[in-house]
C-alpha cells in the first residue's frame, strides 16, 4: 500500500515549484476563471458587525439554528440566531438582560475555542483563567436566552483549540499551556460519552509529545485540532514547533505519526476530508503564506502523510504582502472538491478547486470582515456556507456568510 501510494502521490521538486508558480497569476483578482465562478456560483451573503466588538472561533448548531462565536474582548461566548443561513439574518440573543447591551454567555474566564456537539445540542467550550477549563452548554437554554451549564471541569493550563469527534465520544483539546516556557504543552483526550450523567469525565494526555517533535517539554504548543470524519484520528497543529501531530483516539492515545514542516511555517489551521480510500490534510502555514496538502493512509496511521503540493497564497489572496493564512476547510458541492482559506492581514477568504489536489486552481478570493480566524462549513438546502468569524484587533468584529452553489 505504501508503494502504490508513493507512485500517485509523491510530488517531485520541479513538479511542485510548476504547481506553485500556477498560481501564483500577475492579477489574481482578474482571472477570468475567478471571476466567472463568483458571478454564476458564489456570492457573499452578508457581514455582520457582531455587538461584542469580537468575533474568533466559531460553531454552528442546525438542529437548533444557533451559531456560537467566541469573543476575547468581551470575554464570553456570542450567540446569534441564524435559522436560514441563505437570508443571511442573523439575530444576537441576549443572555443578560440585567446588563445593558446584547450580553453573550458568560463562561467566566476567555473562552478561546468552542465546538458544537454532532448528536445533541450541546456545546462545548474550552476557557482560559486561573487554570484551563471545559464547559458544556446547554443550546435550548442558550435559544432561550438562558445559561446553563452541564458540565465544567479543570483540565489543562492553557487551552487553545478544541474539536469533537463526529461520533460524539471524544473531544480532543490543544493545551498551549502559553505564557510560561516551563510549563509543557498538551494533548489531551476526553471521553464525552456519559456528558450529561457526571460532573467529571475521564482525561487521557497524549505521552511522549515533546519526544515526538524533538523538542524541550517547554517548547511544545499545540494549538488547533482537526478530527477525521469516522472518529478514527486527530491532526493537531503544534505552531511553534513547525509540526502537525497525529493522535488515534482511544483511551491510550499516542503520536502515531509527526509532519515536519519547514522552519518557519509555524502552522495554525488543519482540516481533513475523505479522498477515496485515503484522507486529505490541509495546513494553514501562517508564517510562510502558504497552504500544504498531504495526503494519508487511514489504515497506516504510523506512515507519516505524504505531501501533495504546497501552494503559495499571498499573490492568490491579492495582497502582495503577509497575508497569514490563518483557517483551512475543504469541502465538497456540485461535484467538485474546494478548499476555503480564511487569510487574516487579507481580509478574504480564498476559494480553490482541490478536485486534483497536485494542480489546485483558484475560483475566487471574496472580501470579508477584519482578519478572519475561525472558517467552518455547512450544508443547507442543497448548498454550502463558509462562515468566518472575523476578529478585528483592530477593527470591528464581524460574521461573514458565503454561499457556494
């Protein structure tokens, strides 16, 4: 198997150096084929000024057509009701009317990342204070106006980024633990099955990490997670260490496999998607502008993934400057496979075609709010949204809603 791989995937050096001067155009917002896609198959719904001035991580709940953004300025967790995301109607739900203002859920500490759970309507929030700490919350109630938390316990130092199995049985959290060089950085599995029954649940931390990446335990950051969409495993982003991590999940979770990345990538987003009896991985590389795909063996956790192409944004972005590209999420609508990318000090999120993911080729850069930071993907009515949470700092803090027909 890690043969036949090789010979479809593995990429030579003159290959890729073609891939990425092919995208790189004199005038990408002039591409003809850019331009003809917006206009037949994309369009920008709207952005929303967010009432709390910020707008970072955010989660998307259909069942109860609520969508969840954290918000570092404010310190809590902004809930807007959007039913339909076509309209692009979205209503903030005060959760304080003692207070005057639109009031988000006050998880006290910095929420910094928040997921929504795939089976109930739940969600989950990792908060930053004296210590790190996860809380679950109650979506009916939050629809309601009201808080309620079904769980909150301690876990980690510094938490950064979080995601929830689409099983519904693990929530796999990046413990940054920033902010002190002695302190090690973390991996850290939850077994969320009985969420709801107990007010403390089981807590699995990833061994040998800093071994794994050839690094001081004080040097070790993860910071975003991205899980596969069978539960099987998790791709975590180390930034400082210029690495991407994989973790099985179980209760004996391990580094099955480490990317190195060049020096300097420092990564930030990661996304997976299926890809035929493989599964592609995308990478934010936010310190070099550039995006990577790799591609993996889901039956191989232990083979390192291979990479496909690394694609220089800055000029696809049309800003000739750092751009940062900060969130990646692929997808799939009309038959084709597209890669989003939520480019910060651009100000856009850039759209490609990722059918063959060796050559990708841009369909659109769109104008969104201030520097966006979290990009999700959602389905509806036979259509896709990419939604970003734009952070502003400085600028205001905005929701961009994209259509893709």
């Amino acid at each position: 198997m890690y043969q036949k791989l090789s010979r479809l995937f593995i990429v030579t050096p003159l290959v890729l150096t073609l891939v990425q001067c092919a995208q790189q155009p004199n005038n990408p917002e002039n591409s003809t084929a850019g331009s003809e896609f917006q206009k037949n198959n994309i369009r920008k719904i709207i952005t929303y000024d967010t009432p709390g001035r910020c707008s970072e991580i955010i989660s998307y709940s259909a069942p109860t057509g609520l969508l969840l953004t954290t918000n570092s300025v404010s310190k809590d967790i902004s809930v807007l009701s959007v039913p339909d995301l076509s309209t692009g109607k979205l209503t903030p739900i005060d959760i304080n009317s003692d207070k005057s203002g639109i009031q988000g859920i006050d998880t006290n500490g910095e929420p910094t990342s928040v997921a929504v759970h795939p089976r109930e309507n739940i969600a989950l929030a990792a908060v930053n204070g004296l210590s790190g700490r996860l809380v679950a919350i109650d979506l009916n109630a939050a629809k309601s106006g009201e808080t309620k938390f079904i769980l909150d316990q301690e876990v980690g130092i510094h938490l950064d980024s979080i995601a929830i199995s689409p099983d519904g049985k693990w929530v796999v959290i990046a413990d940054e633990a920033e902010g002190n060089s002695s302190t090690a950085g973390a991996i850290i599995l939850m077994d969320i099955s009985k969420l709801g029954t107990t007010d403390r649940l089981p807590v699995y931390k990833v061994p040998g990490l800093a071994s794994a990446l050839g690094r001081p335990a004080g040097r070790v950051e993860p910071e975003f997670v991205s899980i596969d969409s069978s539960s099987r495993f998790a791709a975590i982003a180390c930034q400082d260490d210029n690495a991407v991590v994989i973790v099985p999940l179980s209760s004996s979770p391990r580094v099955s496999s480490v990317i190195k990345l060049p020096s300097g990538s420092l990564p930030d987003g990661v996304n997976l998607i299926n890809y035929g009896k493989s599964i592609l991985l995308s990478i934010a590389e936010e310190g070099t502008d550039t995006v990577s795909i790799y591609i993996m063996n889901p039956a191989n956790l232990n083979q390192a993934p291979q990479l496909i192409t690394r694609i220089n944004v800055r000029a696809l972005s049309g800003k000739g400057g750092r751009c940062d590209p900060e969130g990646v999420y692929m997808f799939r609508q009309s038959g084709k496979l597209y890669l989003a990318v939520a480019i910060e000090r651009a100000d856009r999120v850039l759209i490609m075609d990722i059918s063959n993911p060796a050559t990708p080729r841009k369909v659109a850069s769109i104008r969104v709010g201030s520097r966006p930071e979290g990009i999700i993907v959602q389905e509806q009515g036979g259509k896709t949204y990419v939604l970003t949470g734009d952070e502003g700092k400085p600028g205001k803090g905005e929701i961009s809603i994209i259509e893709i027909r």
